[in-house]
C-alpha cells in the first residue's frame, strides 16, 4: 500500500495524480528507482554485462536535480517527497563505480 495511488486511506494526498475511478491496488504501485541499480549490480555478477548497462542507465536516467528519488508514482515520471534518498544514492554511486559505462 505504500504510496500506492490507489490506496484510498491516502487518496487525498494524490488527488492530483490519481485517476478517475482508480479502484485496482495491483497495477498502481510505487516504481522504485532502487530496483534499477539493484538488477544493474546483479546482472553485473552474473557476467551480463550488456543487461548490467542497460539498468544503470535506467538508474540514471531517475536522478532528479534534487537527488535520486525514493520513487515514482504509479505510471508517472513524478517523484515522492523523499527526494533525496540517502539508501538510493549510496546504491546508485556503488552502481556506477562498479559498472564502467562512462
């Protein structure tokens, strides 16, 4: 439920971002910015390098002028106000040190 756009306990506060009608739990969860620079690293230790790029540079392409975000919201390019993340940052500088892309 956490920041899930459809949860109704905290519709109000997404108000703006909701849709009409949004019933559905499944299918409007947060997106996480960190599942990016997690697969990045795993596929980087399973020897998948191009699979290893390609997630870093969706990691990458999260960075705010604020920071790396905590999230997104459910199918918006909009990030929660935890941003930013010190656990999202720290993954996404091991990330790009461990991956050598630039």
């Amino acid at each position: 439920k956490y920041y899930n756009l459809a949860d109704h306990a905290r519709k109000d506060e997404y108000k703006s971002l909701t849709h009409a009608g949004l019933t559905e739990m499944i299918g409007n969860e947060a997106e996480w910015s960190f599942g990016f620079t997690f697969a990045a690293l795993a596929y980087k230790q399973l020897e998948m390098h191009d699979l290893a790029e390609h997630y870093l540079n969706n990691a990458i392409s999260t960075i705010r002028e604020e920071g790396v975000p905590e999230l997104f919201y459910s199918k918006t390019n909009i990030p929660n106000d935890n941003n930013p993340l010190g656990w999202a940052t720290a993954m996404m500088i091991i990330a790009i040190d461990e991956i050598s892309i630039f």
